[in-house]
C-alpha cells in the first residue's frame, strides 16, 4: 500500500487557488460519511440513530456558522465552480439532497426497524380512542398552559423566533373577536416542553409507545383558536447566524461583551428555514419573506423538523443491546495506581492515548499536583471543558489550598461562551488569577504546568495534548496526553504562559513550535526538506493525521512536495481542500478519512527522509485560523519508544484501515475502502523495517480497543 518509489525528471506543476477542493462541499461531503454510520445494519440500533442525530447536529452547527455568506451570494455574477454553476448553487444542492437522505432513513428503514422491536413514536392518525383521551389531557395539563398563540396585525408584528426553536404557523379562516380578518398565527413552542413522550404502560401493553411534542399541539391547534377554523399549518424551525463576533479593539471588558453577545445570539441573521414537507406555498412563501431569505434555503423536511432531539428517544429506550457493548477504557499504562505521578515523570516521560486509556491518568496528575503541599504553582489554559468538571474543581480546591493558580480561559470558544464565562467568574471569585488570552486571537493551546519544590530545586512538569480538558469527551475522542518533566520543554510552556498572561516578547523557543508565530513556518520548512531529499533520490515519507486540512501554503508545500518524489499519506478526519492523486498534481498524494465510533481528534505529524525521522503532536489543524489567527503548539516527541508506539497506533493502524476508511479520489469525491485480499505493506521507521500483513477486515479504532482492553 506504500509506494517507494521516487518520481524523477517530473516538471512540477503548481497548483492555482481556484484548483482546491470546496471546503465547505468537503464538510458537507464529511457529514455524509458520518451519516453512513446510520445506514450500517450491524450497527446497533440506538447508535444508528445517534449518528443519525450527530449529522443533524453538524449541519445545525454549519448553517449557523457558514451558510450566511452562501445565502447573500445568489447573484448571477457570483463565481462560478469547477462544474460551471455557481458555488453556492451546488452546495444548496448537496445540502439538500444530504437532508433528504437523512429523513428518508429516518421514515424508511429506522422507524420501521424500531416498529418491529415495539418501538413507535404514533402520529395522531395511528392512536386509539383510548390513547387520544390520554394526549388530550396531557395537552390540557401540560402544554395549553403553556402556550400563547400570536395573532398578527399591525398591533402584533411577527413575533421573535429563537435560533432552532419548534414553532408552528396556523393559517385561519373566519373572523377574530374584533370582527377583522387576520389569518396568520405563531404558536412558539417552549424548549422546557419535553420533544418526546412515553405513554403509559396501560396504553402500550408490552410496546414502548411514544408521542411527539408536535403531533401533540398539531391535534390541538383548534383549541387554540376558538370560534376559529384552522386551515393550513405547518411545523417550522429557522436556524440563525450564530458565530460571535466582538470588536476585542474596541471593548473595555472582553467578558461582558460576550456575555451582551450571548443574549442576541438566537437572534442572529436567518440561514435557513425548515418547515413540514405538507407546508402549503402561501405559508412558506410568508415564512420565507418574514425571515428574508431565498427560496435555497428552505428545507421541507418529512418529520420533525429537528432531528438533533431525538436524541431523547435513546434515553428512553435505555435498551443495551441497541447500544454498543460498553469500552471500559484501561488505566494509563505508564502510570501505577499507588504510586508517586512525580516520581514516575523523572524517570521518563508519559504518553496516554485516549479514549483506549482513561482520562483518569490526566486529572490523577492535576489531583497529586492539587494535594501535594511541595507544589508552589499550577497554570492551565482552558478552552472546553463543559459546564460540569471535575477539573475545574480541582483548580479551585487548589487555590483554597493555597496554591498560585491562574487560568488562560478562553472566552470566544465557539458554543462554549457561557460555561467558560462562568467558570472563569468562579476562579476569579476564590482567588485565581485569569486572564483571557491575547487580543484578537484565540488561545486552542492545551497545556497544564505544575511547578514544585524539590529540595533546593525547582523542577516543572507539563501536561500537553491535542484535545480539551474535558473528561466527557475524552471517552468520546481520540487524543493523545503527553506528561513531561523535560526542563526544556516545561521551560518552554513557561514562557507560552507568561506571553498569555502579558504580552511580553516571547524568548526562543527550545522545542516547541508556536502559532502565530512561527508554527507555519516552521512546518513549510519540514516539508520543504523532506521535498529536497526526495529529489536527491533519498526514500522520503510524511504522514500526517489531523482533523482539517485547508490552509493554503501548507497545501501548496505538500503538493511540491509530492511533486518532488515524497510519498505522501494525509489522514484527515472532516474538510480537506487538497486535491489528492489528481494526475500531474499530486499523484505522491493519498488522503483517508476514518470515520468510526469515536471521533478521531489527535494531531500527528511525522517526516522521514532514509533513516531520519521526527514526530510532532499538535493542538493545531492545518488551518489559516489555526496557524496565524490562534495560539497554537506543535512539540517533539522525542523517546524512541513513545514515538514507536505513536506511529503503530496512529498512523500504521489508520493506514491499513479497511472498515472505516474512506479515501479521497482524484474527482474530489469519497469511496469507502473495501476489504480486500492480505498484501504486504511497510512503513520504514529509525526503529525497524516493520512489515505488517493485515487481517481480512481491520478497523483501526476496534483494534485498538481490542489492544488496550487486553491490559486491563
């Protein structure tokens, strides 16, 4: 599978801007593997549905962030893509036919696969006498109260519409109380009504019956409107413009600008606007006015109009053998329960990888270091950590312990706004010192410092990773914790610390790599070497796994590179621009994505040229944003055999992936790997010539929950 062969007496062929793939066609192309996972038979039936409600998450979180500028772009002069129709066109083209393949799953194959099990959700048509009785008075008891219809004349204007709300619009005939004909009412359905409910056992016999919160008020809307006859009505939901933005030059408090910021949030710019595929032309043609959008981005959708929320029938189901069997994650191996982290760490450094092994080894380093009366300091950067942590906890019961803490809490962490407010007011109040980073950039560095007297000396220890400090997600994603007590990496994290805290010009590094400063640069540089061996005819390799790939200098080094004999493995996660194996472009280029049941989340990057190699992990995509519009780190792994077992579990394994794997072709578009026959493939290392024959069918993530399992 990799090739070794070095590309000779090749005239090299630049890549032009317009020649990158669409980014946001690649999100979009991304959410459709995911959606796959939906699709699998062997996939338990609750998780079916779970990635059925993460893709309508994803698209919520796209529409909120990037659909803005597509809908104010509907201008016959707007660019054109490579297909010769305009950008925006094509990606309301994929949106929707993405929509209706998830709505079609829906209705066609999990419902009914959940009807065979006893597992209904009943539309008005479908109830008894006996459990129409029982939603009328739930209706009466609970929702009525409720709900307030607004009818709209002069006197009552469209009223405000929350971001991803359940709404419904009623068209009425006859006239009000006043003798006038208003036809058009808005029945805003609150957020603190549950979306799903289970009828009762007597009702269900040995079922598991449910209703919606929307066929409810459908099968009621006459009771709202008295001496009224409603006509057309329909379900709908609009989704609003929801990234942040804050002038940093112009405020005087970063942390009441958001927190302003976050009121007017659900009332940002609409994006798109979903309605009941039975919505009649006359409502949605006033919905779509009252909101200003075009005619793209209406959705008619056949079902509930939000997805995401069926999330609540997986816990009310609670059935496990729809779920996957449960992965207990194994203690950090490096680690002994009962001994001394501190004593560990000066004898070598630690490698946890997650979610295979527990978060717990993370928050065990922070619990010594918190509780150790030779620790002077601790400083940690946090960006999502969740409303609920015990790691925050921690830093609190560090400073009623008397210990110098300060917090970088990053403000602008997108959807993470209000926790991370909040918790830095809570630090604040006890007495650590938090700061919010720099001016106009975002800090995404994760690093964790503790600084202890021992003897006459004083030693750091530095915990750094490609993911968040957040023990929920850590059983979720992939991410690799590093825990070092070298001096001059900690020295290192000493000095990103003091720049956070007060701008101060920031001294050589000693191994880290830093954004905005010099990560990009620094990473050109990398490739661009590993290019100049190759066209001497040196064996030369990169391999990098990361999440994003769309920064354009990065991209444009790699594919000279390609161009130059490197042989070139990219394993990306979600969007990637770089058009990998276009003939006379990037024929050295492969890109994989992995899509599995843990979100693949660690930042790889490793360079080869004959028997040199060097490894680096990141908080950083290659991302403009990330490379000089945040604070970013890149490091060095260094120990041989932490490195070895880095590129075993994190790149070899994904290579040879053939479950999960998608490879990305020369037209830009996905293919699923196939499992194919056993042939003989090697990545070359300083370590050894390793030569791996893989299995029939390996999934790269059940392998390693497979490897790790076997230590517990």
């Amino acid at each position: 599978m990799i090739i070794a062969s070095v590309v000779k007496n090749k005239k090299p062929v630049p890549v032009l801007k317009h020649e990158w793939l669409d980014r946001d066609l690649s999100l979009l192309a991304f959410n459709a593997r995911v959606l796959d996972w939906a699709k699998r038979p062997e996939v338990p039936l609750l998780e079916r549905l779970r990635y059925l409600c993460i893709v309508s998450s994803n698209l919520d979180e796209f529409f909120e962030v990037r659909a803005a500028l597509h809908n104010s772009v509907e201008h016959p002069k707007a660019p054109l893509d490579a297909a010769g129709t305009h950008a925006q066109h094509s990606l309301s083209k994929v949106a929707h036919a993405l929509v209706d393949e998830q709505y079609a799953l829906y209705n066609d194959v999990l419902m009914p696969a959940f009807a065979k099990e006893g597992v209904r959700i009943l539309s008005h048509g479908d109830r008894t006498l006996a459990q129409h009785q029982w939603v009328k008075s739930f209706f009466e008891r609970e929702v009525r109260p409720l709900l307030l219809p607004v009818g709209l004349d002069p006197a009552h204007p469209f009223p405000q519409v929350a971001n991803k709300s359940l709404n419904f619009i009623v068209r009425l005939s006859g006239k009000d109380a006043f003798g006038r004909d208003n036809e058009i009412a808005i029945v805003k359905v609150p957020r603190s009504l549950p979306r799903l409910i289970p009828l009762p056992e007597k009702l269900s016999g040995k079922r598991q019956l449910f209703v919606s919160i929307s066929s409810v008020i459908r099968a009621h809307l006459k009771d709202l409107f008295p001496g009224r006859d409603v006509g057309q009505f329909s379900q709908f939901r609009v989704t609003r413009h929801s990234d942040l933005s804050v002038d940093e030059e112009d405020v005087k408090n970063l942390r009441t600008a958001l927190r302003q910021g976050l009121v007017h949030r659900n009332y940002g710019q609409a994006v798109r606007l979903e309605v009941s595929s039975g919505c009649s032309e006359h409502l949605s043609e006033f919905l779509l006015q009252q909101f200003e959008l075009p005619h793209s981005a209406l959705y008619r959708v056949h079902g509930p109009v939000n997805l995401v929320r069926l999330n609540q029938l997986i816990d009310l189901v609670d059935n496990p053998k729809w779920l996957f069997p449960r992965y207990n994650a194994s203690y950090p191996q490096q680690l002994v329960t009962n001994g001394s982290i501190f004593d560990r760490l000066q004898s070598g450094d630690v490698m946890i990888h997650q979610p295979y092994e527990s978060f717990d080894g993370v928050l065990a380093f922070l619990r010594e270091a918190v509780r150790d009366p030779h620790v002077l300091a601790i400083k940690q950067t946090i960006y999502r950590t969740g409303a609920d942590s015990v790691l925050m906890e921690l830093l609190r019961e560090a400073v009623q312990r008397g210990k110098e803490v300060t917090v970088v809490v990053e403000l602008k962490a997108r959807f993470d706004e209000e926790a991370n407010i909040n918790w830095a007011e809570k630090l604040e109040y006890i007495g650590a010192q938090v700061v919010y980073g720099v001016v106009g950039l975002k800090t995404h560095a994760k690093m964790l410092l503790v600084t202890r007297r021992e003897g006459r000396n004083i030693r750091r220890y530095a915990h750094l990773s490609t993911g968040n400090y957040n023990p929920r997600t850590a059983k979720l994603y992939t991410d690799l914790s590093h825990i070092t007590c070298d001096p001059k990496l900690t020295q290192d994290v000493e000095s990103v610390f003091n720049l956070l805290a007060n701008q101060s010009k920031i001294p050589r590094l000693n191994k880290l790599m830093i954004a905005p400063f010099q990560l990009q640069r620094s990473l050109i540089d990398k490739v661009e070497k590993t290019a100049q061996a190759a066209a001497q005819g040196i064996d030369s390799r990169i391999i990098l796994k990361m999440n994003t790939l769309t920064d354009e200098k990065l991209m444009e080094a790699l594919v000279k590179a390609g161009q130059a004999g490197v042989q070139i493995d990219l394993i990306i996660r979600g969007a990637c621009m770089l058009p990998a194996q276009r003939p006379g472009v990037a024929d050295n280029i492969r890109v994989r994505s992995i899509i599995g049941r843990f979100l693949e989340h660690s930042r790889v990057f490793y360079f080869r040229t004959a028997n040199d190699e060097s490894l680096y992990l990141s908080s950083a995509d290659w991302m403009n944003r990330n490379m000089l519009r945040r604070v970013e780190l890149a490091w060095p792994v260094e120990d041989a055999v932490l490195r070895q077992r880095i590129i075993d579990e994190c790149l070899v394994a994904y290579l040879h992936d053939n479950v999960d794997a998608w490879s990305l072709n020369a037209d830009g578009l996905y293919t699923r790997v196939q499992v194919t026959k056993p042939k003989r493939a090697s990545i070359k290392t300083s370590q050894t010539a390793q030569t791996v024959t893989p299995v029939l069918a390996h999934g790269a993530q059940a392998a390693l929950m497979a490897l790790y399992a076997a230590k517990l």
